[in-house]
C-alpha cells in the first residue's frame, strides 16, 4: 500500500521517505528513491549499495539484492532496541510475529497474509467509504467513539456493514472505531498463539493508529517498546539500509549482478 525508503551514512540516518503505492513496484520504488535522496541532499551516484524487501521488493530496479522484511525487521529492532524479544508487524497486506533470541537471531514466527482480516487494507477499505482521511484513521478520530461491534471479516462485507450501520443512524467515528477493535483483536490472537516474549515492539502501517495500539497493549497487558521514536512503517526499510551498508553479511549468491560486478570493481570478495 506504500513505498518506504531509508538513506543513511557511517553516522546514522539521514532521511526517510514514505509514499503511496500507486503504481507498479519499479515505478514506486524510483519514486520513493528519488524523494529519499532530495530529502538527504544526496546523488544517486553517491550511493554505495541498497537493498529491497517487502512486497514486491524483488521487482525494484537495480537493486543490490532483496532481502525477506523480517531480517530486516530483526536488524532494525536490534538496533533502535536490543531489548526487545517479539516484534508484531502489521502492514498493509499481511502480520507477522516473530520473536527475537538472546543472541539476537530469529526465533519461532507466524504469519498471516491470506485474508486481509487484521491488516491495513481493512482499515483502508472501510475508512475510504466512511471518507475518513489517513491522519483521522491514526489521530483523535480513532480514539473518539464507542467501538459498534462489527461481526465481518471480509472488507467486502464489512465495508457493507459499516455503511448499513451509518445508514441506521449510527456515528461513523463509533462504526469506524469498532472495525478498529475488531482488527486490533484479530492481531492479539495471533500474537497470543506464537506466545509473547516482553519486551514486545510493534511495527508496519497499522502501529500509526492510536486506537489499535491502545486495544492491544491493554488486551494483551503489556507497554509496547520503545523504538527510539523512529516511524514505525519505516522500520523495515531501515534495517534494509542497515543491511547494505554491513555488505559483508550479505553472501556473493543474494547479490544481484549488478552488486557483484560493483564489488568484483572494488576488489571485494
């Protein structure tokens, strides 16, 4: 639903970008690169190596090697929080919980991405037919009605059901917020089937939202970590460019040709 791109040098960051996916992943990813480096004052010419990842991820052009999100995600949290134990991922299209071991590698996940139930892409399709905006869906909106219980999963037919309550005279900040509940809900099941290991970070689109963070953290009992004040959409873009920069843990068969010819160039193995 949206492109990210993170730009950072031997100092720490220098910028994040994040625009909506509007057209294909080659035509995203050139747009969200090109507005990184304005926003950094840097050249295209002047970057060493960059990595994709995410949804469509393996279509960006020229890129230096893809590299699945929650390796991302795990370099990301490890840096910003060396604390944290389970991330929760809740993006546009899919969630994923994983957990993070004492050493810091990967431990037990679990993923959903066959019914967008949970996902950003139900929150969208309903707050665009309650012509609610991005920044209502995450702010003081979100957090100012009375949640109606709203029994569909499917977009398609909670869509319909949160029109039909409107139509009934119902607030849309109470319908809208009991979708939210219902998503936040969705999430907290799936967290508590992998288990829960504190501290607990969640990141992806769906943590910009006020009112599923606050569902969770209370349906779950827990404060989720903080991650250094980073946006939490950018997290994985920002492990990305993590991960570029440390090439060396990066081995010569998940480089591109394009990353191999460049190292060949400069002498690396």
């Amino acid at each position: 639903m949206s492109a990210k791109a993170a730009i950072i040098d031997d100092s720490g960051p220098l910028a994040f970008e994040i625009l909506p996916y509007t057209g294909f992943p080659q035509e995203a990813a050139t747009a969200v690169m090109g507005k990184v480096l304005a926003r950094a004052g840097a050249a295209h010419s002047k970057v060493a190596r960059f990595l994709s990842t995410g949804f469509g991820g393996k279509a960006v052009p020229d890129s230096d090697g893809a590299v699945p999100d929650t390796v991302c995600l795990q370099r990301a949290v490890r840096k910003l929080n060396a604390n944290v134990r389970t991330v929760i991922n809740v993006g546009g299209h899919s969630f994923t919980v994983f957990h993070i071991d004492d050493t810091g590698g990967l431990g037990e996940s679990a993923i959903t991405d066959m019914c967008t139930a949970g996902m950003g892409m139900f929150l969208d399709v309903v707050s665009t037919a309650l012509e609610i905006s991005p920044d209502e869906m995450s702010g003081e909106l979100s957090l100012s009605g009375k949640p109606l219980f709203i029994d569909n999963q499917c977009p398609i037919f909670a869509e319909s059901e949160a029109l039909s309550l409107i139509n009934e005279g119902y607030d849309r900040c109470d319908v809208f917020a009991g979708v939210t509940s219902a998503v936040a809900n969705k999430i907290a099941g799936l967290a508590r089937r992998l288990g829960l290991k504190e501290e607990v970070a969640m990141v992806g689109g769906v943590a910009k939202n006020r009112l599923v963070m606050a569902i969770l953290e209370k349906n779950l009992g827990l404060r989720f970590a903080d991650l250094a004040g980073i946006d939490p959409q950018v997290v994985a873009a920002y492990g990305a460019a993590l991960l570029a920069r440390e090439g060396c843990s990066l081995d010569n068969q998940s480089l591109s040709s394009t990353a191999a010819e460049r190292l060949h160039r400069e002498g690396k193995p």
